[in-house]
C-alpha cells in the first residue's frame, strides 16, 4: 500500500473499496507516527433501519485505538477539533455530509461551509483522510434534487481535490493514485 503526505482524498462508487483503503491509509499513518491517535468523523444519519446497519458495520471494523466523533454538518469544526500533530482523522464522507447540507435547507450556506473545509483542510497539523463518493459517472439524474446534490457533491469533490496533497481512486476493490 502506498503512504500518503499530510492529506489524501478516497473517491470511488458505491461499494469500491474506498472506505476500506482509507482506513487502512489512516491505521498505517498512525503507525508510521508511532501508533498515535486516530480519529473518526462520521457524517452519517441514521434516518432508517438500513442506513443504522451500515454505520454499525462500519463501527465494527475499527478496534479500540478509534475515537468517534460526529459531526453531519459542522465539519470543519470538527476536523479543527480533532486535529493533533501526531494524530490521523478519517472523515467518512463528504457525499453524505453534501446530502446532510440539502437536507437540513443549508444548501443555500453550501458555499461557506466548503470555504470552512478547505480551510480545516489547509491548517490541519496531523494527517488527514478523507472519502467521498464519485456520482457524477453514472445516468443524468430524472429529477431537480438529485441534479443539484450531483452538482454539489462533483464541484465539492474537485474542490477538495485540488487542495489534498493525495487523491486515490478505488474501483472494485483496487485502487489508482491519481495526484500526489
């Protein structure tokens, strides 16, 4: 696997692998800084049944050097808080904190609130992982809101991807360098 420097964007499609690798980025990082602290952000809501299943997956899959942290909307807050010179912060992920951002009618702020990350981003003293989803590949959406969060989330993903050092694509299971 390959390391990263101080920031690194996982994007892929649903399913790709890319929170896998992202963790694994993230625990090698904490590694390499001698086993120093790791830190979740978690942009998920649990609305439903299935989607409360998935953030316990996800949950299971990290072990006890962990520290949890939530924050579906305020998160560059969040990144500043946790944020240690010696430590790593996974953000899983930005699509779902874009989505947060429409559905909590903050969609208008949009704007300033990605200014925020890529702020946070810039000033982070650790190291920094970050997912997102890649949802522009696919059909044209067939309604306005789901255009929109399209739009939102392809021009937040190229935002951020100019301002990380790194930036993997995971596809199947197998992922690309692609910056960095």
């Amino acid at each position: 696997m390959q390391g990263f420097g101080k920031t690194v964007l996982v994007t892929g499609g649903a399913r790709s692998g890319k929170s896998r690798h992202a963790q694994a980025l993230a625990e090698a990082g904490a590694e390499a800084a001698g086993g120093h602290a790791l830190v979740y952000i978690a942009t998920a809501q649990a609305f439903d049944g299935e989607m409360t299943d998935r953030i316990a997956r996800h949950r299971s899959e990290r072990d006890e050097r962990w520290r949890t942290v939530e924050a579906p909307l305020a998160l560059a807050a969040a990144i500043a808080e946790a944020d240690a010179p010696d430590g790593v912060i996974l953000v899983d992920c930005l699509t779902l904190w874009a989505s947060n951002l429409m559905l909590a009618e903050a969609e208008a702020d949009a704007e300033t609130a990605i200014a925020a990350l890529l702020d946070a981003i810039g000033r982070v003293t650790g190291r920094l992982v970050l997912v997102t989803n890649e949802v522009g590949m696919g059909i044209v959406p067939d309604n306005a809101m789901a255009r929109r969060f399209r739009d939102l989330a392809g021009m937040l993903n190229q935002r951020v991807a100019a301002t990380v050092e790194t930036v993997d694509l995971a596809v199947s299971g197998l992922t690309i360098r692609m910056k960095g």
